[in-house]
C-alpha cells in the first residue's frame, strides 16, 4: 500500500476529527450538555452515532470472516438489526424513552431505570453491571483497533494501542457525548462510503449481482465437503435445522447480537439527546439506510470472497476463504480487501475501519464514564460536586482500565482476535438478558414494581454468568473455570445445548423471574406515574 | 432468485430490503411530526434552571 496516501489520508480525517471535537467543546457547558446533548441533536447525527456506536471493526472484519464461513444466512442478521434495532427500537421504544426520559430528567440509561422505579439502588446496581461489563467489550474493540492499526502502519502493538486510546480519550473527556455523536456521525458517513464502494466494486468484479451469486451457489460441494459435517449446505442457503452450524448461526449471531441491540445501555441514551419525536422519525430513514448498509454489506461480501480466492485471484486459486487466509476468520477481509480491490481502496477502507473502531469506543469510553460518575458516585454514593467534572473524571477512569485490559489481554489470550467477537456477544447478552425485560416494562407496564424490576435484572445476570461459566463450550472451554471445578469443558458437553447462545436461556429466565415477581413489594405511587408517562403515547 | 439457494437466504435478502423500505416510507411520510410542544420546551428549561442553580451554589 502507498504510505503516502495512507497518511495523507489519515492526516485529513484526524484533522476533521480534531476539529468537531473542539467544536462539541465549546458548546459543552453543563452536565445535560455532557451527557445528553443537551437534548438538542440532529436527526442525522443521531441516526449516524447510532449506527456507528452499534458496528464496530469486530462487526466488519469479525463479522464479516464469520459470514465467509457461514454464509449468506447471516443476513437475517441485516434484517432484525434494521427492523428491530432502528424500527421497533426508534419507534417503539426510543419516543417512549426520550418522553419519558425529559420527564424524569435522566441523563443515563441506568438514570433513567432508577428514576422511574424510584430507586438509587436500581441506577447504581445498573451502573455497576455497565462498569464491570462494559470494560471487557471496550478492551476488545481497542485490542481489534489497535491490532489493525499495528499493522498497517507497520507499528509496535503497545505504541498503536496508547496512541489510539489518547486520541479517543481526548475527545471523549474534553467533549462528552457531543464530541462522540459528532464525531460518530463523520465516522458513519465514511463507513457508509466505504461498505457501498466495496459493495459495488465486488459485485462488478464477480460479473454482477445474479452470476457473482451463481457462481457462489456453484460452490456448494466444496463448503459442504469443508464443513458439512457440521450443517453446513452451502454459503447461499441456509444450515441444517437443528445442526452445529444452525445453532450458532441462529442463537448466537442472529438472535444474540439482533435481539440484543434493544438494551445497549450505550444505543439507548441517544434516544434521549434529540428534542422532540420529529427528530426520531427522521433518523429512522436515516439509521434504516446506515445500517442496511453497514451490515449487510460485510454478510455479502464475505461469502462472496470464497468465489474471489478458489476462481479470480492466482495467488489462492483453488483455495475457499478461509483457507486462503491460513484458517484465520478475522484475516479474510482484509485479505480480500488487500488482493481484490484497487489500491486507492485500501487507503479508504483502512480509514472506514478505523472510523468503526474509534466510534464505537468513544461511546463506550462515555457510557462507562457517565455509569461510574453519574449513577455509581453521584447517585448510588449520593456524592456531589461538579457533575460534569465528575463524569469527566468516571470517563477517564474507564479509558484507563479498558487500556490496561487490552494491554493484558493479548498476554493471556493468544492471537486476540478471537476473543474480539465472543467478548462483543458476551456483553450484547448480558445486557439484553439483565435490562431488556425491565426496560421494556418501564415504558409499557405503568404498574411495574421494583421487585419485578429487580427479579429480572438479578435473574439475567445469574443465568448468562452460569451459562457462561459452565455451558456455552464457546466460552466455558477457554475460562477453564467449568474444567477446574467439575473436570469438564462444559457441563453439556456433547449435547447441542453447548453450543445454545446464553441470552437464549438467559432471557426468558429474566422475563420469567420479572413476571413472577412483579405486583410484589412497593407500587409506585400513581402522582409519580402520571409525571412518568405524561405525554407519553 | 438472484442466484441464491433454497427459501431463507433469498427471503432474507428481500426482508433486508422491505424493512429499509420501511423505515425509509416511515421517515418519510412522518418527517414533520411531532415536533417539539411548548410544555416540553418549558421542561427542558426548568431542568437547565434546577442545573444551573445547583452548580452555582457549589
């Protein structure tokens, strides 16, 4: 690659980048305006972060590696993140959620649970899940940015690491989330353009839409010869039911990370930055379109790159993807990237990827940030002081950590990269199972009480570490824990509910525990009901 | 279809493209409602009051 273009690039999109910081800076002036925008974003900035904090480069290059295994059925994936991660989430629980979330003046997710169950205990236990959680998945977004970084740039791993991390750190302390969602929005845009030029350069290079699928179709033999032992019947048609392959693709991809998206702590406190419901029906044109593109690119393109190395490319002729990539799933992308499309390319998408990165990690630098300082000092610890001070130093406190875990990690595990995409599905779950059924019982359930709230929130948490610890193979085999206690990689080792996604069982273990429970203990006071749901409709 | 196997990747395809199309004629044909109210313009400013007035006393 031309190094000059490479940094001339580079060099461009940090001064775009230096320059929206500092323009959230100066219009920062309060803690509303560091943690919710002051209420008062723009639909596209809005859509925009909303996209780029949910895709990372696990999303892209992770993701997309996965899909040259698995096929085109991941998809269905595309699907349930447009239609429930933007519609039913911007629709049905975004208007209720920024309503309800200027009622109660709530400037976090775990805010905005505590307020309405009238309970510091809720926000603060809600915090504390999202700071001793969240680490792990910022950890492995900066270890996957960092390794990228290491690499096209020819640098030490530690030297990429530190400089990646100071530049988000930088922006996010001094700017907040203002500096966040306008630097998302810049990133989304750059990955939008990127994910329709790789889009249509491979469909032009493969012969168009109909033959470069054909041509894929015609390859069925060779993946059901590689992995049909497993389920798989080729990377345009869907795995057997019920098979090895089916479950991960259906449990852990598909329903995981399509159902999780309703309870990111990190999504959910944008639906509280726009100032009235206008603002969310135009960004879900926006986001419908951002992420049509932004996923489903990355499931098209790598099944299609086993067409690219076994016919187009000398160099891996005969050869399926994952092959060609020496077994390696996170290789194949930039692999393709790399041989298959033009040189100026590569500068572009280097640039789209490390905009995945640094976007999704600014969120989460905020979101851990906001949990230590608002809910967990501010709140939970009823401290005060300067809020934005305080946030601004819970910020910088989680950018530490998550450093220091992603400088650790690669110690532990070797490679990393596996561990990027299991440590984004351990969180998405965790969460979804812990929040989702709370969070949705506070915006629909007027009568929801603590117990209930509680009941859920403690249920998920459980489950999801049990079925972490000692089930799901995927996890359980490389935490050893399951091995040291019972001698056994997992205690359903052999069945096919090792290979179940927690938030599977985890889930409705929580809506259960939630039903059970809910009607018991406290019931909120009806004056404070009608202040919760005034206006909401 | 479009050179695709079987029924589920293909139906995922066209629903990829129906829900876009979804949101985008939803956008579209609610781009000027809701529009922020005067009460929650009044809100929004006795929140920032409340703010001001705690950090000034710190």
């Amino acid at each position: 690659m031309s190094i000059p273009l490479l940094t001339t690039v580079v060099l461009i999109y940090l001064a775009v980048i230096a320059w929206l910081s500092l323009r959230a800076w100066r219009t920062t002036h309060n803690a509303s305006d560091y943690m919710v925008a002051g209420r008062r974003c723009h639909p596209f900035v809005m859509a925009m972060s909303y996209g780029a904090t949910f895709i990372s480069t696990s999303a892209i290059v992770g993701f997309g590696g996965a899909a040259a295994v698995f096929g085109m059925s991941l998809l269905w994936l595309t699907f349930l993140t447009i239609f429930i991660g933007v519609f039913i989430a911007f629709v049905f629980f975004g208007r209720r959620t920024r309503v309800m979330g200027l009622n109660l003046n709530a400037h976090t997710f775990p805010e905005f649970l505590g307020q309405r169950f009238q309970s510091r205990g809720l926000q603060g236990a809600a915090g504390l899940l999202i700071f001793i959680a969240m680490p792990l998945y910022a950890s492995v977004v900066l270890m996957g940015g960092a390794k990228f970084v290491a690499e096209i740039l020819a640098i030490d791993y530690n030297a990429a690491l530190f400089f990646l991390t100071a530049i988000v750190a930088v922006y996010v302390v001094m700017g907040g989330i203002k500096a966040v969602m306008y630097t998302d929005a810049f990133q989304g845009s750059i990955m939008f353009t990127g994910m329709v030029t790789l889009l249509v350069i491979t469909y032009y290079k493969l012969g168009g839409i109909t033959i470069a699928h054909q041509r894929l179709s015609d390859m069925k033999e060779l993946a059901i010869q590689a992995f049909g032992a497993k389920g798989h019947t080729g990377w345009t048609s869907f795995p057997t039911l019920g098979s090895e392959y089916w479950m991960v693709v259906v449990t852990t991809i598909i329903l995981g990370v399509g159902i999780g998206v309703l309870a990111q702590p990190q999504l959910v406190v944008r639906f509280m930055t726009v100032k009235s419901d206008r603002e969310l029906n135009r960004a879900v044109l926006i986001g419908g379109i951002f992420i049509m593109v932004a996923v489903g690119v990355a499931f098209i393109i790598g099944p299609l790159a086993n067409v690219f190395f076994y016919y187009d490319n000398p160099a891996t002729q005969g050869q399926i993807a994952l092959t060609a990539a020496g077994r390696n799933v996170d290789q194949i992308i930039p692999m393709y990237i790399s041989q298959a499309m033009p040189q100026w390319f590569t500068a572009i998408f280097m640039v789209t990827l490390l905009s995945a990165a640094m976007s999704t990690l600014s969120s989460q630098f905020h979101t851990m940030g906001t949990s230590l300082g608002r809910d967990l000092y501010e709140s939970a610890l009823g401290r005060r002081g300067n809020s934005m001070l305080i946030n601004k130093i819970g910020v910088l406190v989680a950018i530490i950590l998550s450093y220091l875990l992603a400088w650790g990690l690669p110690v532990f595990f070797e490679g990393g990269t596996a561990i990027i995409a299991r440590g984004t599905a351990i969180f998405f779950g965790i969460c979804a199972a812990a929040f989702l059924p709370m969070y949705f019982g506070a915006l629909y359930i007027r009568r929801m009480t603590l117990a209930g709230a509680f009941a859920g929130f403690a249920t998920g948490i459980a489950v999801s570490l049990f079925w972490i610890l000692f089930v799901h193979l995927a996890e359980s085999k490389p935490l050893l824990i399951c091995r040291a206690l019972f001698g056994v990689d997992s205690l359903a080792a052999g069945s096919i509910w090792a290979a179940v996604d927690p938030l599977v069982v985890a889930l409705p273990a929580s809506l259960l525990a939630t039903v059970l429970l809910n009607g018991r203990g406290r019931q909120v006071a009806e004056p404070f009901l009608q202040k919760c749901f005034r206006n909401v409709r | 279809m479009f050179g695709l196997e079987g029924g589920a990747v293909p139906a995922a395809f066209v629903l990829t493209v129906l829900s876009a199309a979804l949101c985008v004629v939803y956008g579209a044909v609610n781009w000027n409602r809701g529009g922020v109210t005067e009460e929650e313009l009044a809100r929004q400013e006795i929140w920032d009051g409340e703010e001001k007035q705690i950090e000034d006393k710190l």
